[in-house]
C-alpha cells in the first residue's frame, strides 16, 4: 500500500480546485433548486485559493497540508459549506498529527474523527440531506479501499434526493426539499473521488 505524504495530499487537493472548477455550474444548479444557488461559486472560490496557498507554501506533513487547507476554506467560502468543509479539512489533519506519511486506515480513521466534527458542528446527521450523507458513508468505507469510499460517497449523494431536508438553507423549503439531490452531498462525493483518482494515477 502506498505512502501518503504530503506531496499526496497537496496532488488531492489542487485536483479538487479543478474537479470543482469543472463542476461549479452543475453544484449552483442544484444549490438553485433547493438553496440559493452559490454552492459552486463558493466552492470554487475555496478550492481556488486553497490551491494557490499551497502553490506557494507547500507544508512539509500531511498534517499540516490538510490543517492549511483548513483554515483556507474557512476564511474564503462565507457559505456554510466553508466552515463545515474547512472543520473537514483541519479536524482531519489534527488527527494525522505530524506523521510525515500515514497509509490508508490512518487516513480513514482521521476522516471518521473529521466527520463526527462536522456532525457535531452543524448540528446535523446522515438523513438530513446535507453532506454528511456522502461524508459519512466514504469515511467508513475508506478503511476497506478508495474506490469503495468514491462508491460509498456516490451512492450517499444519490440516496438524498428522496430525502426532505432538515438542516441548511433546503430545509426551509419543507416538503418541497424532496426530489432534488443535495448540493453539498455531491460536492462531498466529488472530493471522495478525486481522492481515489489520486491515490490510482
Ligand atoms: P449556503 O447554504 O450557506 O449557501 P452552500 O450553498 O455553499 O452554503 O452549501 C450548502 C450545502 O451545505 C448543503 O447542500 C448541505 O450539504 C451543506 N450543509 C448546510 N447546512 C449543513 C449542516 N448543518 N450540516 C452539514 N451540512 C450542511
Ligand atoms: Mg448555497
Ligand atoms: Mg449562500
């Protein structure tokens, strides 16, 4: 199994900036439908400057990649999904300490501490039509294989469209949150398999 370094995650997350850049008119028009249709401007805003910090100051461990990373998000995106993805990010790098390298389960087990973060933060649960659908569904994968976790994210970002939001701007629509895939949900799966691509390529 391959080592993850920092050099790993600074590939994952300038992959991002892209995946995110090519699917930001496809995130505002689901954030159109059951929000307020920002979610790939933002996004896009996030990763963008979180690619061009970590251009510039590549930190030596994955640790403190993932904690900048962070910390970008969190002071560029003003929509919720900037903390909430920004808390992702740190909470996973917190985790990771200051190994110079971590495997797979280590990852997968940082990722599982994140996403009880964010839980916690947001007040949210998988159910509620928010990312965590897809979030936490990755994270326990993740510690058999990424392909199963990109899988694992897809299917959770699909199994909300039936779902009635209860947290987030959707859930302010009511029963008129159902039938529309949540935003946050598959920007979630997006980043889940850019990752497998990344560890794959
Ligand atoms: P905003 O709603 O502030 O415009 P975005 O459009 O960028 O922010 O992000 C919306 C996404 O954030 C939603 O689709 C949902 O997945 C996620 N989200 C919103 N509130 C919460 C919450 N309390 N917990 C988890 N995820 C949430
Ligand atoms: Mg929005
Ligand atoms: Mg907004």
């Amino acid at each position: 199994q391959q080592d993850l370094d920092a050099a790993f995650f600074i590939r994952w997350l300038t992959a991002c900036a892209a995946a995110v850049e090519r699917e930001a008119a496809h995130l505002t028009d689901l954030d159109a439908a059951i929000g307020d249709a920002d979610h790939g401007s933002n996004l896009q805003r996030g990763f963008k400057a979180v690619a061009e910090v970590l251009a510039k100051d590549a930190p030596a461990t994955p640790g403190a990649v993932l904690t900048l990373a962070g910390r970008q998000l969190i002071s560029t995106v003003g929509g919720a999904s900037g903390p909430l993805y920004g808390t992702l990010l740190r909470r996973t790098g917190k985790a990771l300490g200051d190994a110079q390298s971590v495997d797979r389960e280590r990852l997968a087990d940082a990722l599982g501490q994140a996403v009880a973060a964010v839980a916690q933060l947001g007040g949210a649960a998988a159910g509620d039509k928010t990312m965590l659908d897809a979030l936490e569904p990755a994270a326990g994968a993740l510690a058999a294989s990424y392909e199963g976790a990109a899988r694992a994210a897809a299917e959770g970002a699909e199994a909300t469209t039936p779902l009635q939001a209860r947290k987030g701007r959707a859930s302010y629509l009511g029963e008129r949150s159902v039938g529309h895939q949540d935003p946050g949900a598959t920007s979630a799966a997006l980043l889940v398999a850019t990752l497998a691509e990344t560890a794959g390529g």
